[in-house]
C-alpha cells in the first residue's frame, strides 16, 4: 500500500479487527467506548453533520476541550470527505473571528465551556452538550467513503504564531500514516499500550503524540480535558499508561511534585517523550533522578509532528540531542545558499518525506516560501549534525544575532543559563548595540523558594561558560514566560512580561 494512495477508512479496518476493545476512555466519569462503537458513532455523526449541510470539501470547526466526542467527529469528517478544524479555546473571539473568516466554516461545533466565545462567531453552532448527543440518538450511521484519499484533506491546525499571524497547516490522510509509522517505531508503540490524552486537541501534539497513532494501532487512549499534576501522577501510580508525551512545562510540574519518583517507580510506564521546547537541564535531572529515561524529539506542525526522537539508551550519553531522523523523514543542513553543511557546522534544518503538509490553507505565497524549488520544507530552525549523526537544535534562524562579527545562537546561552541552580528556564534575544551591532538580553525564570541572582553573578556564571560574545549583556527576571499551546516561548512578548513583572513589584519598592 503506498502512502500516496487511497487508503482504507483506518477506524472501521481497527473496528473490523479488534471490535471489542477499548478504544478511548474519558478519565472523569469513566465513560469508554469500544472500536465497534468509536466507528459506529462516528458514522452518526457524518449523518448528524450530513443533515447540517454538510458535504464533502467543507470546513467544520470544532472549539472544545478534550473529549471522546473530538474523535467522533474527526473521524466522522474522514467519512464524509468534510475538513475538521480544531479552534484554539485559548484565545479571545476577536482571535477565532480571524481564523473563523480564513477557512469558511459551514458549521461550528463546541463545548459547554466555550459555547460564550462561539455564541460571538458568525458560523451556525451545533453543541457537544445535550444537543449533539441527542441528535445521534436518532441518526443511522452513514455509509461514507470506505476509502481515504492519502493526498486528500482530513484536518486543518492553525499554528500558534510565535512571531505573527497564525496560518492553517494543511494535514493530509498521508501524512497521518506517516507520522503513525514513525513515532510507533521510535516508541514501540503497539495494541496494548495506553497513552494519555491531555495535550489540547487544537494542538498537533495533542492529535498526533500520540493518541491518533494509539488508536491506528488498536490501544487505548485515556482522555483528560486538559493537563493537572495530581491526576495524571495519579494515573501513573495505578499503571494506567504505557506511552507518555508531554512539553517541558508539564515535565516541569511532573517532577516538582512531591509523588513523582514513587509514581515512577509504581507505574509501568516504559516511554517518556518530549518536545515542543528544549528541555532544561533541571528537569532532566531530576527526571534522571528518578529513573526516567526522558526522550526528547523535535518536529513542527508541518511535519506531522515526527521528525526526531532521542531513543531512551542515548539519553544519558548525549544530553541535548533530539536524536535521528525517524523511518519515513530525511533530514538536511544547509547555509544561506542550501548547501550543506559539513557535521559540527549550524544550519538550517530542511525536512522531507511522506509526513510533510504539503502547504498552507488558501495562501500559496507561504507555501511557497516554506519549501525550496527542490521540495524540501524550510524549518526556520538552526541545528547542527555531530559526527555519530545525532542531530541537535541551536534555535530559531531568525532569532541567531550577530555580535561583534560573532554568530550568537541563543539556545546555546539559554542552556548555560538554566543550568544555573536558582534558574529554571532563560530566554535570550537580540538588542541593538552601538558598538557591538547587537547583543544579549536574557530573560530568567527563577525557580520556587529561589533568591533571584543578580546581574553580576548571572554574567560570572555565563563568563565561565562561554565566548565573552555571547555572554548576555543585560539580564530580566519574569514571573513566567509567554508560551504557545506547544510550550515555546514567545519572545516577542518577553517584554511585555518583564513590563508585568515589575508592575507586580512595583509597589514593594
């Protein structure tokens, strides 16, 4: 079967072959549904959406938490050759009315909790609450589509927009497979594995890492509607999870919990994975203390999310690394002119294979300037390749400055920087400098019952790491950091978090 080809509906083959297993389970209230019933009631749902209007090619977005009804009606979407469309619940109306206006939707479906913010969007509404269920209570399920064209449109995620407006990555049937092939390999992920579902549905790592392949390969996906310390080391502890992804915040609050190495200990999870961010040394650490083998990956939206993932025996001995290209990704190194590299030199990433978007929603000019005339994506990330061919991330192209001459990359200072003991994470960007052209600033988080080192023992401790240029030359302390759904942080809103922080502390001085 060619992953450029039609393919199978997917759900209904796993409800042909293993109908009596559980599929999904929403932790709060237990409530479970079995592969035979997941595919039967995602053919109601094409019907309920059918009667609404909807046809194939349309837009039905979706603005809700996470729940068993999200896989309902994506794979209802599937059957009816419709496109779903996760809404980020985090932002304001005026936010979602730009999305709304960008895809068209004929139909909005939500939530209880966010039926305020839909109630402001000009789509007509259909609710998860009462009203959604009600309707499949009385509807037969569709015969749709048996087969799933793999170039053909299936969902579309919106990227969060760490630097501007956020564009509707195109995710195709292919590369749903395609990452399914390649973070079950790197995992071992099979039909007995349970995996947690608590990532935010408008997210890819909330699709993709690793709920969708879970249930590609017959196993069990535990739905929270969102992350919380307690419930999830809860789960841990009575051995509920087999495979486990989470962003660094949520490993940050993992091991900061007083249970966390005896739930490690108690549990049966045999994969921890990480991505979205860099890992501070802190948490690696610790996770390292009790026993954890914690895999950092690395892969964007357009990506599908996998491109790379440490294995668990490599951990140890190469601390930073995001690991190898997985099965169905090729990765390269290139200059400003798309030459590669020679191994030890940074570059920008490129990335092809079967899981790549292949563009963005109604707008061919960023498609086009995503991908090189030879059809590799630009990742916009800078990375270097070691000898042994383990790959490591030195941060956003665009946020490499140039001091005094000098190539400064800024994850490398921020690496530095949180492996200070009284740090926990450290942003650094580019300012204006008379004389050196730019120069670092550096943002840092300081960790719970920490005193906040001053300038001058930050820049001592940097000084005794690293080339004097790259040193920070002025330094903030942040409550917290701006971040995406992903975890990265926004760093063109560090200053506004600075602003917020010494308003905070403004009236103690």
């Amino acid at each position: 079967m060619a992953l450029g080809g039609d393919l199978p509906d997917l759900i209904a083959r796993r409800a042909d072959l293993t109908p009596d297993a559980v599929a999904l389970e929403e932790a709060a209230g237990g409530r479970v549904l079995s592969y035979a019933e997941l595919d039967r009631r995602a053919g109601c749902a094409a019907s309920v959406l059918a009667d609404r209007g909807v046809g194939e090619g349309d837009r039905v977005a979706i603005l809700c938490r996470n729940r068993i009804a999200f896989w309902e009606l994506l794979f209802a979407c599937a059957k009816l050759g419709a496109i779903l469309v996760p809404l980020n619940w985090r932002m304001p109306p005026a936010e979602l009315a730009a999305l709304v206006a960008d895809c068209s939707p004929v139909l909005l479906v939500c939530g209880g909790e966010d039926e305020r913010a839909a109630s402001a969007l000009p789509v007509p509404p259909l609710r998860l609450d009462g009203e959604y269920e009600a309707l499949l209570a009385r509807a037969e399920p569709l015969v749709g589509r048996t087969e799933w064209p793999g170039g053909g449109i299936w969902y579309l995620l919106y990227t969060s927009g760490t630097t501007g407006r956020p564009k509707g990555v195109i995710y195709t049937y292919r590369m749903a497979l395609a990452n399914h092939v390649n973070i079950a390999a790197a995992t071992g992920l099979t039909a007995s594995d349970t995996t947690l579902n608590f990532l935010p549905h408008f997210h890819t790592a909330g699709i993709n890492l690793h709920s969708l392949p879970t249930l590609f390969a017959g196993g069990r996906v535990l739905i929270l509607p969102g992350f919380e310390a307690e419930a999830v080391i809860g789960l841990i502890e009575a051995g509920e999870v087999d495979a486990f992804f989470a962003v660094p915040t949520v490993y940050h609050a993992l091991v900061e919990h007083p249970r966390f190495g005896a739930a490690v200990l108690a549990g049966r999870v045999r994969h921890w994975g990480c991505g979205g961010a860099p890992l501070s040394e802190g948490v690696l650490a610790a996770a390292r203390g009790a026993g954890v083998a914690l895999c950092n990956g690395m892969g964007m939206t357009e990506t599908g999310p996998t491109m790379f993932l440490q294995h668990p025996s490599d951990c140890l001995d190469r601390p930073g690394s995001v690991g190898k290209p997985q099965l169905l990704c090729r990765a390269r190194i290139v200059d400003e002119a798309l030459r590669d590299v020679p191994r030890g030199e940074v570059g920008e990433l490129l990335f092809a294979g079967p899981g790549i978007t292949p563009g963005y929603w109604m707008n061919a000019e960023a498609t086009r300037t995503a991908f090189t005339a030879d059809g590799w994506l630009r990742s916009g990330d800078l990375g270097r390749q070691d000898e042994a061919g383990f790959f490591y991330v030195a941060g956003r192209r665009k946020e490499m400055f140039i001091s005094g001459g000098e190539n400064v990359y800024p994850a490398e200072v921020e690496n530095v920087l949180a492996a200070h003991p009284a740090i926990i994470e450290a942003a650094v960007v580019g300012a204006p400098d008379a004389r050196w052209g730019e120069v670092g600033r550096a943002f840092v988080q300081v960790a719970d019952g920490a005193a906040a080192p001053d300038a001058a023992q930050l820049d001592a401790f940097c000084r005794a790491r690293l080339a004097a240029y790259k040193v920070p030359r002025s330094f903030a302390v942040v409550a917290d950091f701006p971040r995406t759904a992903a975890g990265k942080v926004q760093k063109h809103l560090l200053p506004l978090a600075e602003q917020a922080e010494e308003e905070r502390l403004a009236p103690a001085r």
